[in-house]
C-alpha cells in the first residue's frame, strides 16, 4: 500500500493518472470549450439527488482525482452508497482543494517543512519536493496580546509591541512564503484568519486549470469550520495532517453520518446570533454529533444573514461535529456581492452550482436530501443567554445568570463548580486605583472583551454593541476604569462600519478601543491585568469574571486570574462591563446608577433587530471590502521592510529562542522497524474528564516560575520578554517544557490543580517536564491516563508533538476529540480506548502501577490489544488507528517520517 501512495503521488506530479470519470467532464458554458466541469447529473444515478449536500462535496472531489491509487472508483461507489453505509466504517479519501493556516500552527508547519528539506538531503533526495502542491493560505493573527487597551493609540503600541516581540518568527515566516511555491501570507494586522477567509479568501466556486470546482479546504484551527456557514465544506485538522495535504496528500476519512438540522420560526426581536449559537451548541451537545457533519435546512435558515450563519458554523467544535454546514443559496450570493466580489465571479458561481445540483432553496421541500437523523429547533424559543464559567456548551439563561453563579461558587470544584466555603463567599476585598478606591468580590468582572472571529464577523452584533454603547453613553453610563476592556474586530472592515456609523466614538468612552486586529483575548492573549487587580483577586482567593464574545472559555484559558469566565454576545460583553459584575438578575435590577441617580435597566438600552438591520443596510457595503482587502497583503510597512534569508534551506540559528530545527528526524533512515509492545512503563499523568489542548499545550502567557522561563532564563531571555507559549511553537525545548504547563490541569496524583506530577519510583513532587525528563534518563516510557473527551478544543499540533518529546508512548483514555486523535496517530503516540462500560475507575487502576502493552507486528485498525500490570490484573483496550492510511503512519513513525521516506525516493 506505502508504495502505491509513493508511485501516485509522483504520477499526479507528473500529470500522468488518469481518471475513469474522465467523460463527465464538458463545458460549463458551452461557447467556452476549455473551461470544464465534472457534471455529476451524467452519473444517471438517483443515489446523488438524495445525498446531503455536504456529501456531494465529498462526491464531486473524488470523481474528478479519481486515479485508481490514491481515489478508487470504489471509493465514488462507497459515497454514492452514503445513505446504506450508515451502520458501517467506510473509509474514503478526500482531497480539499486548499489549506488554511494561522501563525500559531503555521509556523510550526513551516518549522517541519524547513527541517523535512534538511532530512530530505541527508536520505540522499531532492529538497525542493518538499513544497506546497496545495494552495495554502496563512494569516498572521495569534500574535498580537492586550498590552495597551484604554487610549486611542492602544492599536499603535500593541502592534509595535507585537512586532517587537516576534520579528524572529515573523521573518521566518516571511523565508517561507519566498521559498516555498503556493503558500500566501496574510500579514499581521489584517484581521483573524477565519474572518478574513470568510470575506476575502473564499472561492465558493474555484476555477483553476481549466475546471470548475467547490471550494474546499481544511485548516490547522478548529474554527476552520466557520467557511461552512458560506457553504464551503472545511474543517480543522492537525497542523501534521494539514502538512501532508499540502504535499498532495488525501485526507483519510471516515464516510461520517449527517445529522440534518431543521431550523423553523423567528427568534424574539431581542435575540442575537450569539443566544442562537449557544443554544445550538448546548443542543447538539446533548444530541452527540461527534464525528459528524451537521447540515442545516428548514424555512428559517433563509432568514439567518451569512455572518449568522458563520456563527453558527464557527462553534461547530464546541459541539462535537466535524463540519456545520450550510449550502450556498440566494443569500449567500448577496453576500458575496455584498463584499465586494467580482460580477463575473458571482455568475459561474451561481451556474456551476445549480448545474452539479449544490444550490439550495431552503423553501423548496423537495429539496430535501437524506439525514442520518433529524433534530429540530424552533427559534421563537430561544431566550438571550450566556455559556460558562469554564465550558461554551454549559448555556445559561440571562435571567438564571445570578443564581447559577451564587450555585457555582459553593458547588463541589468542577465545570461548574469552584468550592468556595460558605464563609468566605461574601468576601470584599478594597483597592486602589488611580488614586479612587474601590472593591472587587466573587463575580466581578475583570475583563470584558469583544473579541473572536465568531462574533466581531458578524455586523448586526458589532453594531447592536455600538448603539447599546450609544444609549449608555446618552444614559450617563460609565465602565470602572480597572476593567480591562477592549475591542479586537476580525478585520479592518469591521472598524470601518462602526466608524461610518457613528458608534466608534461611544464604544470608545466606555473603555473599548481598537487594540488590534486578531485572536487576542480569546486565545488567551488578553495581556496582564491591572497589579492592584491581582493582589486583590489573590489577597481575597477571589472567582473574578471574564466575559467575551470568544467561542472558548476553558480554565486557565482566558486569564490565569480569571476562574470564572462566560460566552457572551458583544451587546452582553458591555453590558456586564457596564455593571461591574455577573451577579446581576438584569430583569429585576438596575444595570447601574447613573451620573443623576436614576436607575437605568439594561432594557432601557438594548437596540431592537429592526434598529440594527437599518443601520447594517446603510453602512455595511461592498466598497469597504474591496478598499480593505485590496491591500492586505502590502499595508504593512513594518512586514514589507522586513528581511529574510533567501536560501531554499532555512539557515538555523543556535541562539534563536524562537526557532529551532526540532529533533523529530534526528537518525531518521530509510529502513522500517516493526511496532515494539511498550514495557514496563510508567503513568506519566492521571488525568480525568474534558482535558483540553489548553491544559496539554497551552498557549498563553510563560509564568516566571515555569520549566519554560527557567530555560529562557538561561539563554539570557528577560521575563519581560518571555513572549506566549504559542508565539514561541516555532522552538521544541520550549514547547517540551510547556507541555502541560497549564496551572489549572487537575492530576490525579496530587489531587489538585497545579502543572506538576509525582515522580513514582520517589514519590517527590515536580514540575512534569522535569519528572519525564528523570524518566528519559531512566529509559523508563510513559503513558497517560485521562477519561472523556481527552484533547478536546483547539486544534494544536503541539498537544501532540509536547508529549512525544515528553517520552509519552501512549494514551490511554474513554475518548478523544477527533482531531487530537488524528494528531497522536500523525506523531506516532498509540490512542488506546478503554472497551465499552470500561475506566479507570471500574478497573481499579490507581496510575501507580507499571503497565504493558502487547503490540503485535501485524496490527489492523481499531484492533483490542492486552494491558498487563505489574499487579498481574489484565485488561483490554481498542487501539485507535481507525484507517489503513493511519496505520501506515504509524509504521513510519508518524506522518512526516512517512512523507520524508517517500520525498528521498528515487
């Protein structure tokens, strides 16, 4: 099989496959003979008019790179045969036709692809077959942090400060978009990734080569899938599997159910996008779509605007689906035409979709295909609404938002739990600042941020922000001056309307400046706090809030001093901001006092729908999208007069903090070995529930105490400089050390949160990077053991990449997420499942014990294989290697050995 994918890739290459479908392909306009298109209606088979339409995505891709190797006519036959495969693992290939990367796991693929060039040349091959033959895309948008948030040239000094900060990383990415063929980058300062893909990077429709096809793409961000909400099929993936795709690689997938999601009613004059979003997520989440498509349909998707709909879609992971999608129909063309795209373009768009049977009327019943299963919402019943304090799919009711937070401090620690004692739940603790006093108790906020692709995309909810700001501001409103605010839009178009609308200037006096153009606070970047903030929050073991339109709020996430942290729409970012506090019933109390003494409501401010949707018509037009966008690529000046090498091969520095040659190749030959049984090996970690990529590889700031900062320091790097976790994913030793690092992972050897572990054969306490590496000097392997939904969120290649340089041979769990499975497989680390009604619990296990696991050489996917302890107990576990292509991988040591072996081929 190894050598098969070896010779297509060279005959794709080559132009020399050929594909048996070849007579479907004619001319989507019949006066232009040379621009073809696969039609699909040739097939004459009924199976394709009954197959969702995300399927006929899928469909479409294997028909036209079928090539009897990579994409077999079996594989068009097993998609065509969706609807009677539903009880089975059918395993087909998808090639999407780009890939989406930002900073954060861009640079540590452009890392492996400098370094797989050096490995390619010591195997005695070609270094230049290491290069993109996939469009890739990459926008510069993890870096930026809130430094400076209350003053007009907030946006200024963040920028320079993020320049400063990562010139390293951002010349190498610079080396990379002028060495490697087919990879764009998208500059800092221009906006987040899934927005600017959503207004300016999306086809819909490609025509490349001289064919019409759907666009299509995966992304090294789990909110990729927010493109769906245009109708373009994407999803996140590991920054690993992403890298071979862009090499000409297949996705290999599971031919996945698609549960159909039926929308019917009209949301409340009141309601935002935001309640819808986090009332579907609660929704599907307790429906269990994981590792499946949603797709949406029903009378009332017509209604949702193509940015509602983006937000939607934008959630998909914090409700488990691989992809949330939503088939291009009359709206979405209007929003096309709305940013600015070309009339031509519009045109073959609109054609070559209804001419393959992909454009939906959402009215017409006949249009609707198979489902796997139907759920249903009606949007009349959904109420506004919050999600926390420590999970997106936790949702609130405004009017329960008090009383769920007084039931959560006392409630055992937990997601919605934080075991503060009776006694203490009424504490206040005074402080100073500029020169007032004032005082902070459980649930005051400390931050509140309109941020994150999954709202600041969407106009009516940045707008409806800016007028409730302009009614609190006519109100004699104000925010206290120690909340950290701020306003990070996904692009500069948004700044532009809310300019054009006359609302800047009220977001402004109530604290929330432009502070840049990026991920910010929802990632993690929301830079410090105040320090009399701090003392006060630590002096009174305070759960201080933070509440922001982001589409995360793990702990530890957000702020290191901030335990309790909501989902919030921006017109709910400022109101809470504006009250000071989360223990408010808004309904039944006042917002606040104003300057006259007079109780305002939050009511008194709220804008209609109606008010919204006016101002959206007057100021949100296409030519804002075409002047922004015409010049994102060389706005910059600051990455223009940027320098980088101009070798093919990346000249590494020894003194580089930031980048580094990672060792994942290091003896690395031609020859393969057979998969060894692991002996003897100890539990590195005993973990339980929903540990998240957060908690495995963190991406906020580097603590002065940590395994990290230690090795900074002695490099000569100053605190102050120490830069985030994920600004510095382009250097192994540090990403090593941060593995694990987060101070709110729960380890079941200390029964406490802390980023440490216990060394068994002492039973001292330590940092965990220090224990593993007391192991590695041991030669001594490691496991983890974890329960639910193990690498749950954002899609991180180093959750994956961490614990292989950490020693960790496997993971043994009751489930994962479904990327950060792919990941372990693409690093070579075994994902085993515990059987069935089986964990670590009901087997006894205490992660004391040392385990052995029977590793055959002969495996096979999803194979049950025996853990022994040292006990003498035994039990079994499911090797969760779900595809031959994944089996492959493994056998090389993961994906990037197997694609070098193949590249040093003669």
């Amino acid at each position: 099989m190894l050598e098969i994918f070896a010779q297509t890739y060279w005959e794709r290459m080559a132009g020399t496959a050929t594909n048996p479908f070849q007579h479907l392909a004619e001319p989507l306009d019949p006066q232009v003979a040379n621009q073809l298109f696969y039609n699909l209606s040739k097939l004459e088979d009924p199976r394709y008019g009954k197959l969702p339409f995300s399927i006929r995505v899928l469909l479409e891709s294997a028909v036209r790179n079928c090539d009897g190797f990579l994409v077999k006519q079996s594989d068009v036959e097993n998609i065509l045969n969706w609807k009677q495969t539903q009880t089975q693992t059918v395993e087909i290939p998808f090639m999407p036709a780009r890939v989406i990367l930002q900073d954060f796991t861009g640079v540590p693929a452009v890392v492996d692809f400098a370094a797989m060039r050096d490995a390619v040349i010591k195997l005695g091959g070609d270094p230049e077959k290491i290069n993109p033959v996939c469009p890739a895309d990459l926008v510069i948008d993890h870096s930026v942090q809130v430094d400076f948030n209350k003053k007009s040239d907030s946006l200024l000094k963040n920028q320079n400060l993020e320049f400063e900060r990562n010139r390293e990383r951002f010349q190498f990415l610079k080396w990379g978009s002028q060495a490697f063929k087919n990879m764009r980058i998208i500059p800092p300062g221009s906006g987040i990734v899934h927005q600017v893909n959503l207004e300016y990077l999306a086809r819909v429709v490609f025509n490349h080569e001289g064919f019409f096809y759907p666009d299509s793409l995966v992304g090294t961000d789990s909110h990729t899938t927010m493109i769906d909400g245009l109708g373009v099929l994407g999803w996140g993936v590991g920054g690993i599997e992403a890298e071979a795709v862009m090499l000409g690689q297949p996705i290999s997938m599971v031919l996945p159910e698609v549960v159909g999601y039926k929308m019917f009613g009209s949301p409340d004059k009141f309601i935002t996008s935001t309640d819808i979003v986090l009332t579907v997520t609660k929704h599907l989440r307790q429906v269990g779509v994981v590792g499946k498509f949603v797709e949406f349909f029903g009378p009332s998707v017509a209604q949702l605007s193509i940015a509602d709909r983006a937000t939607i879609s934008n959630m998909c992971p914090e409700y488990g689906a691989t992809a949330a999608f939503f088939p291009v129909d009359d709206v979405s063309i209007e929003y096309l035409k709305q940013t600015g795209r070309e009339a031509q373009k519009l045109a073959y768009i609109a054609k070559y979709l209804k001419a393959v049977s992909m454009f939906r009327d959402y009215s017409d019943v006949s249009q609707n295909p198979d489902f796997s299963l139907v759920v249903e919402l009606d949007l009349s019943t959904v109420v506004p609404c919050c999600s926390g304090p420590k999970r997106p799919q936790d949702k609130i009711a405004l009017s329960d938002m008090k009383k769920d937070f007084e039931s959560c401090l006392g409630a055992k620690q937990g997601f919605k739990g934080f075991a503060v004692a009776p006694d203490s739940q009424t504490t206040t603790v005074p402080f100073q600042f500029d020169g007032k006093e004032y005082a902070l108790s459980h649930g005051s906020v400390v931050i509140a941020a309109i941020t994150s692709c999954t709202n600041t995309s969407n106009p009516s909810v940045m707008l409806g922000a800016g007028l409730l700001a302009k009614k609190a501001i006519e109100n004699g409103l104000s925010v206290k001056p120690y909340i950290k605010t701020s306003l990070s839009p996904g692009s500069g178009v948004v700044t532009y309307y809310l300019k054009e609308s006359g609302v800047m200037d009220y977001l402004s006096q109530l604290g929330f400046e432009v502070v840049g153009y990026g991920c910010m606070t929802c990632i993690g970047n929301s830079g410090p706090l105040p320090e009399p903030v701090v003392e006060a929050i630590t002096q009174g073991d305070l759960v201080a809030a933070g509440v922001l339109s982001g589409n995360r709020n793990f702990e530890g996430r957000v702020h290191p001093n901030t335990r309790a942290n909501y989902l919030a729409s921006p017109l709910l970012v400022i109101a809470y901001a504006i009250a000071g506090t989360v223990k408010i019933d808004f309904e039944t109390e006042p917002i606040a006092i104003n300057s006259d003494g007079r109780e305002v409501f939050l009511r008194d401010i709220w804008p209609t729908r109606e008010e919204i949707q006016r101002e959206e018509t007057k100021f949100v037009i296409p030519s804002m999208f075409r002047e922004v966008y015409e010049k994102i690529e060389k706005v910059n000046e600051r990455w223009n007069s940027l320098v980088a090498p101009s070798d093919k091969l990346y000249p590494w520095e020894a003194t580089s903090t930031y980048i580094k040659s990672p060792p994942f190749f290091d003896g690395l030959t031609m020859q393969l070995y057979p998969p060894r049984s692991i002996d003897g090996a100890y539990v590195l970690l005993n973990l339980g529930d929903s540990v998240t990529t957060d908690h495995i590889s963190p991406a906020g700031n580097i603590t002065r105490s940590s395994s990290a900062a230690r090795y900074l320091s002695s490099r000569g790097v100053n605190p102050r400089d120490f830069n985030s976790y994920g600004s510095r994913r382009g250097n192994d030793a540090v990403m090593a050390r941060g593995t694990f690092a987060n101070i709110r992972l729960f380890n079941k050897f200390l029964n406490k949160q802390a980023p440490q572990t216990v060394y068994l054969p002492t039973g001292e306490v330590m940092d965990i990077f220090d224990a593993a590496e007391r192991y590695e000097q041991s030669g001594v392997p490691l496991l983890i053991l974890a329960g639910k939904e193990y690498g749950s969120g954002s899609s991180r290649d180093w959750a994956a990449k961490g614990p292989l340089l950490l020693g960790i041979k496997a993971v043994i769990a009751e489930s994962y997420e479904r990327i950060h499975r792919s990941n372990l497989v693409g690093m070579g680390i075994i994902p085993l499942e515990y059987l069935p009604g089986d964990n670590a619990e009901s087997l006894g296990l205490t992660g004391r014990e040392r385990y052995h696991i029977a590793i055959p050489e002969s495996i096979t996917t999803r194979m049950i294989v025996v853990v022994t302890l040292d006990t003498g107990k035994t039990f079994s576990v499911r090797m969760r290697f779900d595809t031959d292509v994944e089996l492959a991988y493994f056998r090389h040591g993961g994906i990037l050995n197997y694609m070098i072996r193949k590249m040093s081929e003669n």
